[in-house]
C-alpha cells in the first residue's frame, strides 16, 4: 500500500512540475500587468472584503447584501480551515522560481508552505458563497475568482495541484456555510392558504401608494415603467393615512412602495376595506416582504399577473379594561396591529436610536449602533404577563412562529398559522450580552435567560406610564394594560410564491 501511495505523489508530482513549467514558459498575452497585481491584491482577502462592501453598498435589495454576508462567511471558514488544518497536515515546499520570467514573480515571496493554496480557497468560497445566493453576482465575482486561483500557477508560488484543492475546498467550506445558514432558495415558500385575487395586466385598476420618505426614488420610477396603467400616488408620511383610504375607496387592489411601517398601514387600511394588498419593498429591512417571497418590485409584478396571493394573518394589541380608554398611538379603544413584531423592552429603544441616527449615517449603521448600546445595558422592565409579573429585557411577540436560520430565528413559513410566537429574555445583569453570547454559542431556545412558547393570546398589564412599545418598527406609548391576538386570515396579500 506505501508503494501504492508513493507511485501516485509521484506520478502527481511530475504532473504538477510539467504543468507548473507549461505555464511558465507560455506567453499569456495582457496576462503580464494584470495577473500579478491581482494576485497581491487578494492577499488577506482584501479583495473579496472590498467586492463584499461594493456588492452591499451598491447592489440592488436584500439579496445583494445576503450574498455579500454570505461570500464573507464562506470565505471566513475556508480560510480558518486552510490556516489550522491545510497547511499544518502537508508541508510542501513552493515551487522553484528557475523557470518563471522575473516580470512575472511577487515581489514579496510567501513564506508559507504551498499545499493548500489560501487564495484558491478564499476565491473559490467567496465567489460559491456569492453564487449560492445571487446567481448574478455569483456570474460576475466567478472569473475574478478563477483568474485569482490561475494567478498562483501563473506568478510561480504554488503547484496546480495546490490550488485545484484550495479551490475544492473553498466550495466545500461555501456549502459548509449553506448547510448551517439556508439560502433564501432553500427555504419553503410561504404556507397556506393560496387564494385568488384580482388580475391586473399592467397595473390596470391598482393605486400604488409611495411612502416619499421610504420607498427609493428607483423603485418607484421601476412601478411606473412595469405597471404602466397602474394609478401612482406619491405623498410625504404626514399625507400617507389620509392617501391610503382614498386609494383603497377607488381601486381594485391597493399598492403599497415602503418599508415595513409603511406596509403597517397599508395592510390596516387594505383589511378595512376588504382590497388585496399589493407590496413593494422600499424600505431598510422589508421583513413582511422578504417572508412572502418578494424581494423586488419585478416579484409583485409577477404576482399581479397571475392573481396569485395568499391571506395573511393581522396580529392585534389592544388596550385591556383597566387602560380606561387611554393609550398611545395605536391605543385608547382602537386596536393597534401588526405584520411582523410587537414588543416591549429593550427593542423600543434599539428602534429609537436607530431612527435618531438613520437620516445622517444609514440604516444599517444606524442598527449596528443600536445594538452596540442597547446591548450594554440593564433596561429593565415589570410587567405581569399572563397574571404573573416578572422583570423582563425583552417581550418579542412575532405574528407567526418564525423559523431557524442558524442559530436564530428569522423566517416565517406560514402567515396564516394563527399563533403568537411570544418569547421573553429574563431581566438580570447584563442580559443582553449574556444572550448575545448564547445566540452565538447556539440555538436562543436553550439559554436559561430566554423562554419561547407559541400562544393564541397574551395579557400584559402593570405597565409604568410612559413604557415604550414598538411595531413593526414605529414606537409609541403603550397602555397600562394590554391584550394581544390575532386577526384570522384578515388581508389577502399577492404573493409570487404562490405561482408555484
């Protein structure tokens, strides 16, 4: 058998010198200026960080920015494992640089071993995890990435056979990340139920409602080109309630281009009025959106087309018996509802500094600045819960029982599933960090500090004057006291998953 492993390295190793030599003694035209400096510029992954931050920054909607994160991630891992594992197990010496013309060597040599090569690997995870999320993306990052593994035989620093397996092993690491974060492809589309709505060839009988503040100028002129006969009105936040109903009162389906407070109101006013929702992201995060399967202004497009949509739940706060009538916005004897998340506690006021901050930086930078201050305090808060009263971080009731992705939760499957997902992160010293650090070790569900269970409805009173409350990314006042549910099945929504 040691015979029968010594043939092969051997018979691999003449290969990877002929080949190593063929490429030296080749002339690659307009190979000589580029090559070499895109080689260095991947050094440390410097390139895919900059690809990553241009792809984010530039890129159209979530899915851009999901594969620029996931690029990263696969890069990450692939890295670390070369690092630790790769290079230690196989200390290959690098090749001889008799052959290779002297325009085309590194001027800093790696000092490295040669068997795996790190740049194949990074280039190879970055642009599978890229490819795996965008096939756009993935078909503009791929040649960079193969010129960059073909750059290591090309400068003279590594064997084929050493960026063959770099490279094999960065898709691996790529599918790693895959297997432990789905993409977005890989999740199931919305649940039940699928209902008809309205067929609108071209917007014909849709009043498209624009949140000037939060729908991009681009999407907006994209409704305009895509849905020709559709009725498009554009209105600063002030005018938005008041812009809504009279859309709803004349058109067949109401259209909504915003983030998800935006959406908020739409889908109350299009509940009230018995219209199909039609939703077209426009804002930061798009939670509601992305969890129907639209990401893009073409998606609902799509979906008006076919009349395909799905009826969604509303999730519903109300002021209890003993609030007297008095409440804040969304308050007093009407129910407030939400889409996607009611909550008390520290999520106010990530939301509050958030807002304060977006205008001048960003709202990305602004969440990440959120974060980094609600997570260093205590912020706490008593309230009964379902006649017991404790000290809480946290109350998170979601409109549906959201699904892993990792080791959070982040997607729901089913809109229409009638269920509160309440969960709530106990009080004590530095809570937040100590979930952080639980969320990263693994699943929220199993940290002593969060408790999760799935309700119909939940009671909340005890509340102190003035306490915060957030929806769907608005905040207000909440009531002394208050009773969360559900709406069944009360907007339908077109959704192009339901095509499938």
């Amino acid at each position: 058998m040691s015979q029968v492993r010594a043939g092969v390295a051997g018979l691999l190793g003449r290969w990877d010198r002929q080949v190593h030599h063929a490429v030296a003694a080749r002339h690659w035209p307009l190979a000589e200026p580029v090559l070499p400096r895109l080689s260095r510029s991947a050094n440390h992954g410097l390139l895919w960080f900059g690809a990553a931050a241009g792809m984010a920054a530039l890129g159209p909607g979530a899915r851009s920015r999901r594969a620029a994160v996931r690029g990263v991630a696969s890069l990450a891992l692939a890295s670390a494992a070369i690092n630790t594992i790769g290079k230690r197990s196989v200390r290959r010496a690098r090749p001889l640089l008799d052959a290779v013309p002297v325009i085309r060597q590194l001027k800093r040599q790696p000092f490295t071993t040669s068997f795996p090569s790190g740049h194949a690997a990074s280039a190879a995870a970055f642009a599978t995890g890229v490819a795996l999320e965008s096939r756009t993306w993935g078909a503009i990052v791929a040649p960079v990435a193969a010129s960059v593994a073909f750059s290591r035989v090309y400068t003279g620093v590594h064997y084929p056979s050493d960026v063959l397996v770099g490279a094999a092993l960065g898709v691996g690491a790529a599918f790693a990340v895959r297997g432990v974060v789905p993409t977005r492809s890989q999740l199931p589309p919305p649940g039940r139920p699928h209902t008809d709505a309205p067929v609108l060839p071209d917007g014909d009988g849709l009043v498209v409602v624009v949140n000037r503040q939060a729908g991009s100028a681009d999407s907006a002129r994209l409704v305009h080109t895509m849905l020709p006969l559709a009725e498009v009105v554009e209105c600063a936040p002030d005018e938005l309630s008041s812009e809504l109903e009279k859309a709803a009162g004349r058109g067949r389906a109401l259209g909504i281009l915003g983030g998800d407070g935006t959406v908020n109101r739409a889908a109350t006013v299009a509940a009230a009025h018995r219209v199909p929702l039609a939703v077209f992201p426009g804002g930061t995060l798009n939670h509601f959106a992305y969890d129907l399967g639209i990401e893009t202004v073409q998606d609902t497009c799509r979906a008006l087309a076919g009349g395909a949509a799905v009826r969604v739940d509303l999730g519903r706060f109300t002021p209890g018996p003993g609030d007297g009538g008095q409440g804040g916005d969304g308050g007093g004897s009407e129910a407030g509802h939400f889409l996607n998340t009611f909550s008390l506690g520290v999520y106010p006021e990530l939301v509050r500094i958030r807002e304060h901050w977006s205008p001048r930086i960003g709202g990305w930078a602004a969440g990440v600045i959120a974060a980094a201050r609600v997570l260093r305090g205590e912020h706490p808060l008593e309230a009964e819960v379902q006649g017991r009263r404790r000290p809480m971080w946290l109350l998170f009731v979601g409109n549906g029982i959201y699904q892993a992705m990792g080791p959070t939760p982040g997607h729901r499957q089913d809109l229409a599933d009638g269920l509160l997902d309440v969960r709530v992160v106990h009080g004590g010293l530095r809570p937040g960090l100590r979930l952080l650090a639980a969320a990263l070790a693994g699943p929220l569900s199993r940290s002593p500090l969060h408790a999760a269970q799935k309700m119909h409805k939940v009671r909340i009173s005890g509340l102190a004057p003035g306490t915060p409350l957030a929806y769907d990314g608005e905040v207000t006042i909440a009531p002394p006291e208050l009773v969360v549910d559900k709406e069944r099945e009360a907007l339908t929504v077109y959704c192009p998953q339901a095509l499938l």
